[in-house]
C-alpha cells in the first residue's frame, strides 16, 4: 500500500488539484440546496443547471447540442411517447421516460402537437431515435451538473 | 425535413460527441481532443456495421 493511501493519512479538507502543467483548479462545493435547484434545472431545461454554476460555455454548448437534436428529431417526424397510465409496466413507459428526459421542450412539443410520429415517413426511425437519446443525454449532463455542484469536477 | 442516412448519422455523431466529450472530461483540450474521437468513432463503427451488413438479405 502506498503511504498517501494510508488510512492514518488525514484527507485534504480542500479539494485541489492539477488539471494542467499550468493551472490550479480549486474545487467548491455548493450547497445541498443550490444543488437541487442544479439538478431540477437541469432537467427543465438542457444546460441550465450548467449556467446556475457559472458554466457558461459548457451551458451554451449543452443547450444548444440538444435542442437542436430535438428539433431534428421532431422535423424528421419522430414520435414522443405519451404516458399510458393504464399500462404502466410496459416499453412505452421506458420511452416515456427517457423522451421526457429533455424537460420544457417535451411538454411544449407534446401540447403544440408535435411529435405523433408518422411511421411510413422514410426519416421516422432516425427521428425516434434522435429524440430518446436526447432526452438521455439530458439525463447524463444532470448528472455531470451534480458532479461539478458537489466538487468532484471542476 | 429530409436527410440522407449518412446527413443524418453525422449530424447524430457531432451533437452526441459535443454532449459526451463535455460530460465526460474536464479541460478544454481534452474535451475537444475527446469530442473528434467520439464523432470519428461514431462515423467508423457505423461504415464498418453497415459492409458487415450489406452481405446479409435479412
């Protein structure tokens, strides 16, 4: 075992490490409640939970990735499942979960009557598939704003 | 909207690489670095399932 993983070997109280030869990144955690206000941002809305850590960039380049991947999605006539509460144990409902993943863009999308899919469209498949993974993308960049609210990431 | 298969592969290869390569590294550098591998890999792996395909009827 190497020393610096020694148990009697106290913890760092502030996260701080090197991601470049020449730059020092401090990590800070936020509080439990600033991080559930990242986490249901982000899930309302792509990228926000991005912007509320002053991750500008990241935000913009989040936001815009995976609405404009949900409006092709709608363009090439894909379909947004609808939950079917009387038959919950079934696909449909693992749809739903994850084209509901995008937040806002999903419900606005669903009242505008968006998103009824046309299956005998050539791009239909294409469709369907852009629109579940971007709303499991959405899933996977909640969870990066977690880490980085929780001071795992800088 | 109408896309050919390969317009719409490509574009699906570059938004889901700009997403992972955010997601996944932390510097800049590494994220753009990561971001053109996933969008190649994406694009390779797709030309190369689809000749393992083409002698395949079903």
């Amino acid at each position: 075992m190497l020393k610096d993983d020694s148990p009697s070997v106290p913890a760092d109280p502030t996260p701080n490490f090197t991601v470049d030869a020449r730059e020092s990144v401090v990590l800070s955690p936020q509080s439990p409640f600033m991080t559930a206000v990242v986490c249901i941002g982000g899930l309302l809305v792509p990228g926000l939970g991005h912007l509320l850590l002053k991750r500008w960039i990241r935000a913009a380049l989040l936001f815009s990735s995976m609405v404009l991947m949900f409006l092709i999605g709608l363009g090439m006539q894909g379909k947004l499942q609808i939950l079917d509460a009387g038959q919950l144990i079934s696909f449909n409902t693992l749809q739903w979960f994850a084209n509901v993943g995008i937040g806002i863009p999903y419900f606005v999308a669903v009242q505008m009557g968006s998103g009824t899919g046309v299956p005998t469209s050539q791009t239909f498949d294409y469709g369907w598939a852009y629109l579940l993974v971007t709303g499991l993308l959405n899933y996977l960049v909640v969870l990066d704003a977690y880490d980085i609210a929780q001071g795992r990431k800088p | 909207m109408k896309l050919s298969h390969f317009e719409a592969l490509t574009i699906f290869a570059a938004l889901v690489a700009v997403v992972f390569a955010i997601t996944t590294k932390s510097t800049p550098r590494a994220q753009v670095r990561y971001g053109v591998f996933v969008f190649f890999s994406f694009l390779l792996v797709a030309i190369v399932v689809g000749w393992i395909m083409y002698p395949f009827p079903f």
